[in-house]
C-alpha cells in the first residue's frame, strides 16, 4: 500500500479545479458511484426498468441469482451542510414527514408482487440519507412495522443506519438496534468545533463522545465513522488532533474522504457568486492529510481496506453493501431520488417531493430514469468499482464475463502502471496507496469514449 512517512503543511490554496466535474488532473473533482454516468440515464428507457422488475431474475451457471439489497433514502436533516450535494430537506413538519414515511412505505409496497423479486431475501439493508437519525424512534418504529408487512430482513447479513451524533439518545439508538441494524456508521467528519460550524454541520464534538458512548452501550456488532480530510479551516494540527481522538473512540471501521465540493453546493455557488473566498486546501494537501491519516491507522492495527475505509481484522468489520454492489448485486433504491440496480439495468427515482410522492398515491412507482446496460457496460462497472477495493482478481472477471481485464483494459492498466498508480500481474491488478488516494480521477481512463467527455451526474 506504499510506505508510511511524515507530513509537512502545505499552503491552503483556493482550488477552483474541483468545481469541474470533467477534470481528470486532480483526484475528488467526483465520486465514482456507478457506470456508466448518471447523465446518460433517461426517461425514455423506463421501460427497461418496468420489463426487468416484471421478469423472473437471471440466474448464474450454478442457478443462483444475485444477491439482493434494499436501500431506504430518509431525506431529512436538521442543517444542510455547506458541501452537500444530496436531496436533502431540512425544516419539514411533523405531518410532512409522516406523509413522507407513507409514501416511503407505499413504494415498498409495490415491490412485493414484481415477478423479479419473488422468492429472494434481501442480503443487505442501508437506511442512508439524508439522516435517517433524524427521525424519531416512534417514527422508525412505525415505518419498519409497516414495511414489515411485505418485507423482512431477518436474514440480512448486514443492516446498515447512518446517523449524525446530535440526533441520537440512548433510547433511539436501543430503537434503532431493534430493528435488526447491525452496522450504526456515526458521521463525524471532524472534531473541531470550529470546522464543524463552518461546514455547516448541525453537531458538535461532545455530541460525538456522547453518542459513541451510548452507541457502545446499546451494543451494535460494527460501529463505523467517517472523517473528511480537508475541510474548510483544516490545519496539520487539527487534522492530527482529529486522528488521534478518532483511534482514541476505538470504532470497528473508519472511512476517510477527501473533501468535494460539487458544482451544487452551497461552497461552490459562493465561489462561482464571487463571494468570500474560502481558503480549501490543495488536493495534494488533501492527499497527504488521508494518507498520513491511513498510516496513523494502520499503526494503530486496522487494515486498509480499499480506497476510503480501514478496518479491525480481529472484529470482522466488512462492508457488504459496498462488496455486494460493486460486485454486481440488485438493490432496490426506495425514496426521492433513489438509485436501483436489478438484472442488469440502473434506474433513478423521481428527484423532487411531488413528483416522487405523487404517483406513489396513485399506485405507481415513482421512475425518473433508467438505463440498460450492455455486457461490456456491465463488466466495464464492476472493472471501475471493484478498483477502489485497491486489487482486482483476473480469474473473476474471466469467470463471470468470459473476458480477460489485462487485454481488454490493456491501454488504461498499463498507464497505471507506467505512472505508478498499480501494479500488475497476469493474477491480479493491485492499487499502489498513490493509486488509491486519487483512485476516483483515474477510473474515467476506464470509459467507454463516448462518455469521457460528458457531465458525469
């Protein structure tokens, strides 16, 4: 993974290359989520997602489907943040909520008689957001019950919940643990107060012990948080203090993002607005401060454990929604804006309150855009998403795909390699730490043509 060394503090610079969302000569400028881009997904193939709903689901040479998650989107939150991107609502009443967990509800509802998913369990569970502990544990009590009617997850190897530290009691933590959720991941993303505050986020650092504390209580099996390097106000010493109080707590698992700023944040449209300039610091610096954080990490016994997260061996601490998408399962996105994956074809939600919630009354599910995806689709997504586990085995592919990576992808994986980004072997490909930490601006070299040069979202 590349030799641990020390750090020095770089200059905070304004960098304005992360507000181009096509812009390969700096990590971060976007999250690679899925392939292939968002922003050629369209109306006019929702067809494709009602036929694959409609039909039994493909089965593989040993006569097993693939494994299959479901997602539930709580879009609330009590402040949005200054770099969130997501659809988010803050400021909706109690009577708007409950309409929304209705629908919510509903959606779930309309999937149970889809000849695709008959028959299955779901293997994983994410309640994302959003904050989905943002709700009550009245309010989560209610919703489950209710999509209990249809669906369980007894079964379930992973029920992940996330959560932000000011929203949680020990009472809604033993709510949300009752449910069956077995991985709580606490969105910290720094300790400072002052950071926190300029980021725009709701909790502050004693809310952050307070939770965890409770959280250890309660007794969930993982307990994950994720840091941010590089937000706004970020310096050596306050990202060191972050570190070390973060190996203090002594989670199951850390994930570590750089900081982004998309061209739909609130930082990014005072910039473009020719407001106050907001000092970020460097991607270099940004760099550094993950990859010194990765060290501190490893140090302190955790493993690394792809692009963004490190792990306790001992504690068995996985990431099964991550593997399982990334690997080709279907998942079922349920709520505004929600993605899904199943048998082959992406489809997204309607994006807005009243486009989303108003075809759930009428008994519809609530489809924005879709898109079918070809077999070298399909191979090229699981290519680009399994890279930032940081190594890839070639038997896999050739097993699943009947394709072999090092010829198919032989001019990007050798400009890795050439650049110091991978090594290679007629095994495997493996990620070297540098490779890893700009993981997300190196795997457009992966594209189709067609789509290197679009708006990814």
């Amino acid at each position: 993974m590349g030799r641990c060394q020390g750090f020095r503090l770089v200059k905070a610079l304004m960098d304005l290359e992360v507000l181009n969302d096509n812009s390969e000569s700096e990590v971060g400028s976007y999250f690679v989520a899925n392939y292939p881009p968002f922003s050629v997904w369209s109306k006019s193939e929702n067809e494709a997602a009602i036929e694959a709903l409609n039909a039994p689901a493909p089965v593989d040479s040993h006569g097993h489907t693939a494994p299959l998650g479901l997602y539930l989107h709580i879009p609330f939150c009590r402040k949005r943040c200054h770099f969130c991107y997501f659809r988010v609502y803050t400021g909706k009443n109690s009577k708007e909520i409950e309409e929304y967990l209705d629908a919510l509800a509903t959606e779930a509802a309309l999937y149970s008689d889809r000849a695709a998913l008959q028959g299955r369990e779901f293997d994983f569970v994410y309640f994302g957001g959003g904050t989905p502990s943002y709700l009550s544990g009245d309010q989560l009590k209610r919703l489950i019950a209710r999509i209990g009617e249809r669906w369980k997850w007894d079964h379930a190897r992973e029920v992940t919940f996330e959560c932000e530290p000011g929203t949680l009691r020990k009472g809604k933590l033993e709510a949300i643990k009752a449910i069956g959720v077995t991985r709580l991941s606490m969105g910290v993303e720094h300790f400072d107060d002052e950071i926190l505050e300029r980021g725009g986020r709701a909790h502050k650092s004693a809310e952050v012990f307070r939770a965890y504390e409770w959280a250890r209580e309660v007794g969930f099996p993982q307990i994950n948080v994720d840091l941010i390097a590089g937000m706004i106000g970020e310096t050596q010493a306050k990202w060191e203090d972050a570190i070390s109080k973060t190996i203090a707590l002594d989670p199951d698992s850390i994930t570590i993002y750089q900081m982004e700023i998309p061209h739909n944040t609130d930082i990014a449209r005072e910039i473009k607005n020719d407001g106050p300039l907001i000092p970020i610091a460097s991607w270099d610096q940004r760099r550094a401060w993950a990859d010194e954080a990765l060290c501190a990490l490893e140090s302190a016994g955790y493993e690394i454990n792809g692009a963004y997260t490190a792990v306790r061996p001992d504690r068995n601490a996985g990431f099964i929604y991550r593997d399982a998408l990334w690997r080709g399962a279907d998942m079922i996105g349920t709520g505004v804006a929600s993605f899904s994956h199943l048998s082959g074809v992406h489809y997204q939600n309607a994006d807005q309150w009243e486009s989303y919630a108003g075809p759930l009354r009428a008994g519809k599910l609530p489809l924005q855009r879709a898109l079918r995806l070809s077999d070298r689709e399909r191979l090229t997504r699981e290519v680009v998403l399994q890279l930032k586990l940081g190594e890839i085995p070639v038997d896999y592919f050739e097993r699943k795909f009947d394709e072999n990576i090092l010829r198919v992808f032989a001019e990007p994986l050798v400009s890795l390699e050439n650049e110091g980004f991978a090594t290679i072997s007629p095994e495997r490909v493996s990620l070297t730490r540098k490779g890893l930490l700009r993981i997300d601006a190196l795997l457009p070299r992966f594209f189709d043509p067609k789509y290197t040069d679009i708006r990814y979202t």
